[in-house]
C-alpha cells in the first residue's frame, strides 16, 4: 500500500470518478444522485441467476431497468444469456458494448424495421416480435423487398394486461404460418405476465406463474402441433419469477427490476429493503417545523412522478427514508413532492423534533417505488462498495 | 427557389436536424418524439409576456419546463428580464449559453455553496435564497471565509404549501439582519403560490393570487420599514402570473409552465387544449381488438409517470389523443400504460371500431398531463413550424 493509499484509509477511492468531482466520502457525492449499493445489487443478480438455473432455464435480463453496461456486464458474468431491451436504442447501445443476443420485446412497426435490419446487418443476432397477422405480414413484406430474413417471435397474452396473441386462438397459428410461409425466421414465442405487479401473496404469485408458464406453453405447443417448430419459450416478470415452483416447457425467462429492486416489490412481497440496491442520495435543505416537514433536494424530477405503491398495502409516498448508510428510518417518508424538492415526514404523525433530527445538511438515501423510473431520471449511477465508489453512466431516450 | 427547395414541396426541411435522421414530414419521425408546436409555443410567451408587461412587471421565466436554449432565447427575445432555474445545472448550462441574470429557485445548502460561487466568479449574477436562519448564517459563514459577497433572497411562505418563511413572522426579519449583518448582499424577496395548482376557477385563482402577492408585498413592507431595503419582490406560477388583476409593489413574476402549457393547465383553466405546444409523437404498434385498445409506443416512459389530472375535474389517464397535426380526438386518451406501451381507448365506452380507426403505423399526438415532467423524458425536442422542423437538444440532470 502506497502513501496515497493508506491517507485515504477506509474512505472511498477516486478512481474511475468522473471528472466533475473527485468524491472521498458518500457525504461529499453532489446531490441528488442515483446511488447503487453493489452488494446489494450483485447478490440480487445471484439470486435470480441462481434460481433460473436451479429451474432449468436460461436468463436474459431485462436491461430497461438500468440502461448501463456496468451493471449488464454484471448480469452477463453472472450466466446471463442475452439481454431483451424495451426499445431499439437499448439494443444499438449494447450491441455497441458487445452483446449480441438481443430480444426486441416490444411489438415492431414498419416504422423501425429498417433500424432494426441495420443492427442485424452489423451482426446483431437481433430478434423482433410480432402480436398480429397485420404486423406480421408487414414484417414479411419488409423482410422480402429488403432481401432480409429477420428472426421474429410471437408475443402471447396470458393474463390480459397489455399485448399479445391468445394462446388458445387462431390468428396464433396463422402468424405462424404467415412468418414461415414469408420465410422468415420463426423464432418462438414470449409473454409477460406484467399482471403479477397486482398481487402480494405467495399463492397468488404461484398461480399467476403457474398461468404464464402454461399458457405460454400451451401456444408453443399448438404452433407445434400445426408443423411450426417453436424453439423458445420466453416467459417472465420478477413478481412470477421468483415465484413460480416449476417451469416445465419454458427455455428463458425475462425479468428486469430485480436487478435492484424497489418499495413496489417490497410490496408485493418478493423482495425485503435490504434487497433495495438503488437509493436516491438527497440533503435536507429547509423545514417547516410546525407542519413537521424537512426538505430535502430530491423532488419528483429526481425520485420520478412513481406512485406506484399508492395501490399497495403500504404507500410510501415518494419514497422510503433511509440513513446515509442506508439503514431504513422507520416511519419516514418522502409524504409529498415538488419538482426539486422532496417532503420528508412522518406519515403518521407530526413530530416536533424535525429540525433536530434532520438538520440542514443532513444527507440521506431514499428508497424508490419504482426503479426502472426513479434510474430513468439520472445521467449516471453513482456506484458504492465496500472500499470505493464509481460513477457509472446510463443512457435514455429513444 | 432553386430545384431542391422546389422538389420538397411544403414538406419539412431537413434544415438543422440531427445527423440521426433526415426528417421531410413528421410521420417520417421517429417516434416517441417530444413535438414542440413553435406556432403555440411562440403563442404562449407573447401573451405572457404581454400581460406582465401591462401589469407593469418584468418577467423571469422559471426554465425548468424546458431546459432548453433554443426555447429559452425565444423568451428572452420577447422581453424576460432574466431567468429562473430549479438546480445549478440549468444555471450552469444557461450561463454558458449566454445568460447572466439567473435566481436559483430552492434553498441553498452549504454543499453547494462552492458550486454557485464558482458561477458567479466566473461573472454570472446568480442570486441565491434561504429561507431560514439556519440557512443565512451558513451562507454568511461561507461568504466571509472565502471573502466572497454573494446576493441572497428570501422565500417566503404564501400559502404553506412548501418552503419559505413566514411573512409576519420574526424570522423574516432576523434572516434579512444576518444577511446585512454578515455582509451579503440582500436582494429580495420571492414566493411561488404552488397552491394555484389545486384551484380551478377564475376566482379561486385571482384570490389565490392577490394572497400570494399581498404577503409577499407584505413580507417586503415589513423589510424595508426595519431599515432592510428589499429592491425584488418576486412572486409567480402559471395560474396567479396567468390570473392576478394587479401586482401593485410587486416587481418581477415568475412562471414556467406556461411555455408549453399542459392538461393540467387545462383544468385549472388558464389554458385549452389549442394552446397545448407540448404533446409526445406515437405510433400505433397493435391492438386488443375485444377491449377496444390500440397499444402505442408512448408508455409511462415518454409521457412520465405524471398523472397530475388524476384528481383534477377532467382525468385524461396519461395524455389526451391528437391526430398528427394535433387536432383532439374526443375521448381517446391515454387509459394506462406500461414502460414503452401506451394503451389507447375511450375512456367512456369500448368501441368495436378500434383497428380500422388507428391501423398498425397510425401516427398520433398525445398532449401531456404535465409538460415539465414529459419534457424531461427526452434528450431532444423536434421542434415543428409551419414550414421546417428542427431538434432542439434538452438537457436533464443535476
């Protein structure tokens, strides 16, 4: 250990800090900023890992939840297969880091064939999805006056929450036979059962797995019935994934958030605040004292417009408040939110000791309700272990 | 004309877009894009600017709506006597841009203290504020050990929906002797009434208004009779700027919203849908024919999680449907939405007619709930006039 080293102590190193600031302490990170608790964050990325294999299938994280290649590359080391991406910069931002395997999982439009054909062009093992005749012939003809076979699977709906072929209907069969009759490259099918978020016990969660797995088999298995071979089966939220009990017939799953975890899975009960890897790092800048309020420098622009334990059986407001190390104070919420500028309080009660218990200056983390949101509000993570701290950049827009 | 001109027609010049695309009309844009309507935007800050200048006060737009220079000249050139910004990195970015009379509009802490001088020594006249003792004094301390006078207003709390001391309290007096006392410079006072936002009618919004500026006017009267001049009396959002009958003693009005305008705007009814400048570009990507939904390719993350109509008169879900050339479609909104998928329907009855009326490729306009937090989605503008369109690039951050 060198001079320089040993000065430093136990305080977090520099390296690869961007140049904007040079950071010694947590307390010391401008605010607000998008912290990640890497411990948290890998164990998390274990867990899930772990799981998957342990049920037989392959994992490819959903990497809309961070948008950041240091935390991919983690997913990847850790056995991940491939990634799915929410939009076609996702899959051109990590096609440039060096991944591959890339699925598109929202339903393409004519509109963005030719974006995605540059990326398959470049090497991209690319594959895009399709939840209609209509959409499927407009691949079809695409791919046919482009030359260009594109690998297309089919999103089934299991649980009527958003897109999706019926995986007991007709027009199944007939995109099917659309793609290959078209030759294309029929690639499987995939579906998701975004209706889980709705649910907080384990026997519900079991079930609703349970039907996402077996309706998705299900229409892989009349696809194959019908002479369409089906070579995936993609199913997955991280509400079903982490609960289901088999998943017999299903190849990959796709799950996202679990990555760092949020007040919304609290909620529904797959994940603890300890498993919360992401936290908004916020100063407390003002009070009102007889109202019992701190201010604090992280509003909604910063924690995102996410209500989304407003529904659940607990509402955390904007946020759960934590200590700088990231120890919950129970009791303390983000109760209300103006732009740049968070309302901690007790929800609860008027407390009298606010200005004493938080003075200004005080630096705090906040857990979010939502982490694909509240990450989707910063140009980079600030990403903290147990002996330094790195800035890691993410991207946004389309 | 010279053939090239000719050959485009009454399309939009490629003029100044981005290297990304080359855009000749706007179903030619990728979507989700944040379409500026230059016409309504240009629109909304002349009336503004009109009516502070009948009621005999300057105005210093708040740009966090935009975080956007192109947008922010546009105000400046029809008369804003300086600007006011949400985080140091608007004044940052603004400076650099050419701007010098800047407020920064949220308590400061001594954590950014550094920051702030560092923008004032370079020559920006960046005004700081605190609203408590507390606050003043570590701003004295900072001034004092650095030799550096910074200029200081106080917020004040006109309707006790956020920060800000109170107007006929002892510490308004007191922060205003420690400011004297310590050497800084006392630039005034300045209050927003974020109340308004609850209020929807004409008379709520001009008794609403005549409160926030009386006790702001109030707070200054108070100053001055306890020999602390107080040369700005700033006050100001959309609603009161948009409502106020007079601004007697009242110097300057600040307001953001109102570049852009927003549905809700629309219900506290200082705005209609035609004044609208803001809306998100989609593209209809599918359909669940039995429920009378079109799935879009704006979701929650393009129009934001911002469901500020929610408890207002008028609920539009998470935006109001427009043909492309922004003109209403009654009834369609926004009903719901997931990450990249919006959900198209009517809100009052499921219509059979829902494929033939948005076919797969349809491209709409959907009007935001809130502009500054759908704006902030998107690290661009496409910025539309009647006979060009250019990118406007925003920025977002702290």
């Amino acid at each position: 250990m060198d001079r320089r080293q040993k000065k430093r102590g136990n305080r977090y190193a520099p390296t690869n800090f961007s140049k904007r600031f040079k950071i010694m302490a947590i307390t010391e990170i401008p605010t607000p900023a998008a912290l990640i608790d890497t411990a948290r964050m890998l164990r998390n990325i274990n867990t899930m890992q772990t799981r998957m294999t342990s049920l037989g299938v392959k994992l490819r994280p959903h990497v809309k939840t961070s948008k950041c290649v240091a935390v991919v590359q983690q997913q990847i080391r850790a056995g991940a297969s491939g990634i799915t991406v929410s939009t076609l910069k996702e899959a051109e931002q990590f096609f440039a880091a060096g991944v591959t395997n890339i699925l598109y999982a929202v339903g393409m439009v004519p509109s963005k064939l030719a974006q995605a054909k540059a990326l398959r062009d470049k090497g991209c093992d690319l594959k895009i999805i399709v939840d209609s005749l209509d959409a499927a012939n407009a691949v079809v003809d695409f791919g046919r006056s482009h030359a260009h076979v594109l690998e297309v699977w089919m999103e089934v709906d299991t649980d009527g929450h958003r897109a999706g072929l019926k995986p007991d209907g007709d027009e199944l069969l007939g995109v099917g036979r659309a793609l290959r009759d078209g030759g294309m490259t029929f690639g499987g099918v995939m579906t998701h059962a975004g209706a889980s978020y709705e649910l907080n016990t384990p026997e519900a969660l079991q079930a609703m797995a349970e039907q996402e797995r077996s309706l998705c088999v299900l229409a892989a298995e009349r696809l194959r019935a019908a002479a369409l071979p089906c070579a995936n089966v993609s199913v997955g939220s991280t509400p079903t994934a982490l609960s289901a009990e088999h998943l017999e017939g299903v190849t990959e799953v796709r799950a996202g958030v679990y990555v760092f975890h949020d007040l919304v899975m609290v909620n529904i009960g797959v994940a603890s605040t300890d498993d919360v890897a992401l936290s908004v790092l916020t100063t407390v800048i003002g009070h009102q004292k007889d109202k019992g309020w701190a201010l604090v420098d992280a509003g909604w622009m910063a924690m995102s417009r996410d209500r989304g334990t407003q529904k659940q059986t607990r509402d955390y407001g904007y946020g759960q408040v934590c200590d700088v190390d990231g120890r919950v104070i129970d009791g303390y919420t983000l109760t209300s939110a103006n732009q740049e500028h968070g309302i901690l309080s007790r929800a609860d009660e008027v407390g009298g000791d606010i200005t004493h218990r938080f003075p200004v200056g005080t630096v705090l983390r906040i857990l979010p309700n939502h982490a694909c949101a509240t990450a989707a509000q910063f140009p980079e993570y600030v990403a903290v272990g147990a002996t330094r701290a790195e800035t890691w950049p993410r991207f946004y827009g389309w």
